[in-house]
C-alpha cells in the first residue's frame, strides 16, 4: 500500500513537472494526452512491479519468466497494431505498455490477494524508510551519473555529438538489459536467502568471477560487431558510423558497474546505506568534473573514458570498504583478467577492420570462440572448473542430445 500511494505521489509530481516545465525538460512540446498515456503506462507498471518482486524471492522463475513474456509480447503486437494500421506514433506505444501491463495484472490478480495480508506494520514500514531514503537519493546520484555526460556534449559541443555518443551508449545498454540486470534480478533474491550461511564467501566470490565472466564474453560480441550494429541501427546516417569505438568503453563501464553492484548488496547486508550513498555522490561529482575536463581535448571519447574512471572509482572504493570492515575477499586478479583478455582480443579485432566482410566476420567470430581458450593460457580455471567446461562440452556438443537435456533442466 504504501509502495503504491508513494508511486502514485511521484507521479502526480512528474505530472506537475511535465505541465509547467516541459520544454526545459523534454527540449520539445508534446501533446497532453500523450502526457497523460506516459503517466498511465507508468502507473500500471507500478502496480505488478511488487508482485513481480515477490515471486523473484520466492525464486519462481518460470512463472516469472512466463509473465515477463506475456507482457513482451501483448506489448509488442498492440504496439505494431496501433503503429501501422492504426497510425498512432507515440501515443500507440504507450496505450501498448498499458495493455501489455493490464494483462500482467489480471493474471497476477488471484496470486497477490493469496500473498497479501490486510494490515500495515507501521514499526516494521519506518524501519524500511530508514534503511532505504539513503539509496533513494544514491539512485538519484547514479542517475546524474549516467546522465550528465550527454547533458554536458550538448553544453559544450554540438547536437550531432550528442546523437552519435547517445546511439553508441543505446547500443552498448544492451549488455546491461540482456545481462547485468538480468543477473542482478536472479541473483538478489539468492543472495539475501544465503547471507547468513557458512560458505556464503565462496558464493560471493565466484559470482563475481563468472559474472565478469559471462557479460564480458557477451560483451565481446557486442563490442567486435558494433561497427555492423551501428550501420543498421544508424538508419544510414554515415556520421554515427564513426562513435563503434566508444561502444567497448562503455561497454566496460558497464561491466565495472556491474561488479560494483555485487558490492553494494554486501554493504546492504550490513546496512550501510548511508556509505554507499556518500560514495555515489562524491563519484557524481568526479564524473561531471572528469566531463568537464575531457569532453573539450577528446569530445565523445572523453565522455566515455570520464565515465568508465568514474564506474573504476566507485568500485574501488566499495572494494576497499567491504575489504577493510568486513574481510569479504574476491578474486579481483582473475577479474582483472578476463578484462586484459577482452581488451587483447578487441584490440586483435582492429587489425582487420578495413578488411571485406567475408573475411572480418568468420575472424571476429573465431575470435569471440577463442575467448575462454585464450584464460587456458593465463591459468584462469581451477582444476574442476576445466572438468565441468569438458563435460559441458561432452553433455551439449551434438544438437541431437539438446532436446533431452533441456527436459531434465529444473526451472522452478
């Protein structure tokens, strides 16, 4: 109840701000029913994000997945309905992510009045406020964060600037969509489920690892591919072409951030908000003067290496908080690298960039292959970590066998 009444509060806020600071916001009019239906579409989402929650703790994955599904693909009919044959634009999307939402709902309707018991616990409500005003106003920071290095193009450089840093950040946004956030809402609910048991450390520990692990060798195929990807997604405009190189920076902030996150849930644990909060701030603070500083000598490059210093910075110093107050030890050589063996490959890959696509594509493919071949060589896996990539090998090699090792996979 009061996740929704604080929901609704803030959006009748961003209501009013719309109403009279519109242009100063958005840099552009936009029509008040399409406002409205912005609003709506937000509003609805509030209303199945806390169930949705719910079952993320109680780890129903395949229940969750399935409603994430249905509401992708009610989203993404009625959006191509309204948009080709009902010529709707941007008031078609939105009436799409209410009616994908509202789909959600109905179906989630029998489940939450199971979960729900009608009484508020106020000591227990004013305990959570306490513990998560701090994080409130981190997010805020974070999202200045994020946000201040296109503010600051636009200041000091030109609109085309801001556009090709925007669709080379778009782009390299799909790691942390397809994979960082996927992994941080699979993995909080195990996390706090396991924070008190005995071998949380080696937990801890080798999360970390392989989730560098994982987003980097994503990563890899993002960042070889990014001059391909930006020349379809550019829709032809030959200036955004030239900003692929800034897709691997970002891309390894990203990757940075990820890793800091895992941090942050430890401090969570231990409730220190507060210092996660001061440290976002200070780091929001060094990115804007970092953009101020580099943006003018480097343009769109110094705003994703300010970026990338800045996420460098924030994990740092919540690595060495955790490390110094409360011993959680993790392997940071090992992280360290898997990003040298990212950058080796990238920088392998830029041999032959001028090079025909028939030959650049089957090279950068044999090279994202060659990824955990190349960690063999540094001494990267334990002995049983070779044993298991072997019979994952063994299990998974020949197509005729997938069918029946996906029945045996339990997803609940």
């Amino acid at each position: 109840v009061f996740y929704l009444f604080s929901s609704l509060l803030f959006l009748l806020i961003t209501f009013f701000l719309l109403q009279h600071f519109q242009l100063q916001i958005l840099q552009i009019e936009v029509k008040q029913h399409i406002l409205h239906l912005f609003l709506l579409s937000l509003l609805f989402k509030s209303f199945i994000f806390m169930p949705m929650q719910v079952q993320r703790i109680q780890q129903k994955a395949l229940v969750n997945t399935t409603l994430n599904i249905v509401n992708l693909v009610f989203t993404i009919v009625f959006t191509v309905y309204f948009l080709i044959f009902r010529n709707m634009e941007l008031e078609g999307i939105f009436l799409a992510r209410i009616i994908g939402s509202v789909a959600v709902l109905i179906i989630l309707i029998p489940y939450m009045f199971n979960q729900i018991e009608f009484r508020i616990q106020w000591k227990l409500l004013f305990e959570m406020l306490r513990f998560s005003w701090p994080l409130v106003l981190s997010d805020l920071s974070s999202m200045i964060l994020a946000l201040s290095d296109r503010f600051i193009i636009n200041i000091i450089s030109t609109l085309e600037n801001v556009g090709a840093y925007s669709i080379a950040f778009r782009i390299s946004n799909v790691v942390k969509l397809l994979v960082v956030n996927a992994f941080s809402q699979a993995y909080v609910p195990i996390f706090f489920k396991s924070m008190n048991a005995d071998d949380r450390g080696r937990l801890y520990t080798k999360t970390l690892t392989y989730f560098v692990y994982i987003t980097t060798f994503f990563s890899l195929a993002v960042s070889l591919f990014a001059k391909e990807i930006l020349q379809v997604f550019s829709l032809g405009n030959e200036n955004y072409w030239q900003s692929y190189p800034l897709i691997p920076i970002l891309i390894l902030g990203i990757i940075v951030n990820g890793m800091r996150r895992q941090m942050v849930l430890v401090m969570m644990k231990e409730q220190k908000t507060r210092i996660i909060l001061l440290f976002t701030i200070i780091v929001a603070i060094v990115n804007i003067l970092l953009n101020f500083l580099l943006i003018p000598v480097m343009g769109n490059y110094g705003a994703a290496l300010a970026t990338l210093i800045s996420q460098i910075v924030l994990f740092t110093m919540n690595y060495l908080y955790i490390l110094k107050k409360f011993n959680e030890k993790y392997e940071i050589k090992k992280t360290v690298l898997i990003l040298i063996c990212f950058l080796i490959i990238y920088g392998t890959s830029l041999l032959f960039r001028d090079l025909p696509l028939l030959i650049t594509i089957p090279a950068k493919i044999i090279l994202i292959a060659f990824f955990p071949v190349l960690l063999v060589f540094f001494h990267f896996y334990e002995p049983i970590e070779l044993l298991r990539l072997k019979q994952s090998w063994k299990k998974w090699r020949n197509p005729k066998n997938w069918k029946n090792n996906i029945s045996k996979i339990n997803f609940r």
